[in-house]
C-alpha cells in the first residue's frame, strides 16, 4: 500500500515516520518546505500539491488541525481528491466534527474513496514507540485494509462502529480529561488548605486508588498553568463539539460536563 501523509506536526511527524521506516511507500505534502525537512534522511517523497499527492497514494492520512483544514486539504482547487483515484482511502487523524466526516464520506464514496475517521490519542513519543491509542469510524473492510499501516505506530487499534464514531469516541475522552482536571486541582487545592503540600499529596495520590492521567498533568508546580497555557483553546473546542452532540440527541451529559466547565473557567485564570 502506497501511503500519503499531510500534518507532520508534533503529533503527525513521528505517525509519518514510523510509516516510512516500516518501508511503506511514502508521499509527504506541507505547507512550508520547513516541514518537510525532517525527513530528507528518509525516503520518504515529497509532492508539489495534495492532489499529486492524493494520485501516488492509496491511503491518505491527514493529521491536520482543524475541520476547515481538512476540508481545505481534502476538498480545494489542488486538494487530495482532485487527484486520487476510485478505490483510496483516506483517514482522518484529525479531531473534528464527526459530521464533517459523515459529509466528507458521503462525498469521496461519489469518487469510489472511503474515508474513516481515525482520531489518536497519546502524543508523538507514544507514536514513536508504537503505542498510540487509535480509534476507529468506517466500514469494515477499509479499516482492515489500513490497519497493517496504522500498526506501524498504533497498539491499540480500537474499530468503533461507523464513520464519525472515532470522532465522539474521541470527544468523549477528551471530555473526561478536562472533568478530570478541575477535580484533580480542587483535591490538591484542598489539600494545600488543609495544611498538606501539594506535591506530596500529589505523590501520594498517584500511588493510590484515585490517580488519574489528569492528576499526573499538574502534580508538578505551574502544572495547571502551564496545561491551561497550551491546551486551553483545544480542550475548550472539543467540550463545546461534544456538548452540542449531546444537546442535538437530547442527551443529558451529567456531572461530566459541569466538571469539564470548571476546569474551562479555572484555566481562564489559572493562578
């Protein structure tokens, strides 16, 4: 399988490696030159524009930013569909709406392209290591067709249902985590209150039934703040995505939520 790659950020670059290094047949696309040059050590390709991109590859990941990128990537004048062929697929890495994908589908389905949503969760060295959570939306067969290329950098590789699936399994972790925050930090905050240091009691905790992956992200001094400063405008994204899903199925989100607006409104002033 030919494999293209656009998105070679923090998250994406080391995906694309490990692509590579497994002896995939690789095309690389990017915005700035810049971004390529990691890889001239590699032998990796490198195309002028998505769509030749798109017509070297039968599986095209996007590890972009956001919906209006994909759809930028995916859909513009010189996009990857405008030169990928019947019988492609391609995965979006990113986390965005799932009805983007659904639409996105439905479109490339015209062209005889599938598109799965393949949202990821771990960070670069995760990748690297070959460890990246991946969850999976789309139709049986396409995903089994990818798996062998996302087991180059994914252990587990979690196939959720249809396409958009990857996306609200996604969102709801995500949701979770910023819930995990706020109670996190309230637990240290009291603690300091109540006269015990922060960082023991952090320690303390790890090792013990109530630890957590958000607890873990600002047991250290200026953790929370740090956290707010770089992931405040992504986390705060993804809970307004998940939290119009649930209003739309008239579903009640629960105590989840409020947490998860807690942590939002402490990392508007984090001190």
């Amino acid at each position: 399988m030919r494999v293209g790659f656009i998105g070679l950020g923090s998250q994406g670059g080391p995906m694309a490696r490990r692509i590579v290094e497994e002896g995939y047949e690789t095309t690389l696309w990017a915005r700035r030159p810049a971004s390529l040059e990691p890889y001239a050590d590699t032998a990796a390709k490198t195309a002028a524009t998505p769509a030749e991109l798109g017509a070297a590859s039968d599986l095209v990941c996007l590890c972009v930013v956001g919906d209006d990128d994909v759809r930028q990537v995916l859909e513009g004048e010189h996009g990857v569909l405008a030169g990928m062929r019947s019988g492609g697929i391609i995965a979006i890495h990113s986390t965005v709406h799932p009805d983007t994908c659904r639409q996105l589908a439905e479109k490339t389905a015209a062209q005889g392209i599938s598109l799965i949503d393949a949202t990821v969760s771990g960070g670069g060295m995760a990748a690297a290591e070959r460890r990246l959570l991946v969850m999976v939306g789309g139709e049986d067969d396409a995903v089994e067709r990818v798996r062998p290329v996302f087991a180059t950098y994914a252990d587990p590789i979690v196939h959720l249902g249809g396409v958009g699936s990857g996306q609200t399994t996604k969102l709801l972790n995500n949701l979770l985590f910023t819930a995990n925050l706020a109670t996190a930090k309230s637990a240290l905050d009291l603690g300091s209150a109540l006269g015990i240091d922060a960082a023991r009691l952090g320690e303390v905790i790890t090792h013990g039934t109530a630890n957590s992956f958000a607890l873990g992200r600002i047991t250290n001094p200026g953790g929370f703040e740090l956290l707010a400063g770089h992931a405040a405008g992504l986390l705060r994204k993804d809970v307004g995505l998940i939290a119009g899903l649930a209003s739309t199925a008239d579903a009640e989100p629960g105590i989840v939520l409020t947490a998860a607006d807690a942590t939002l409104a402490m990392m508007q002033n984090p001190r």
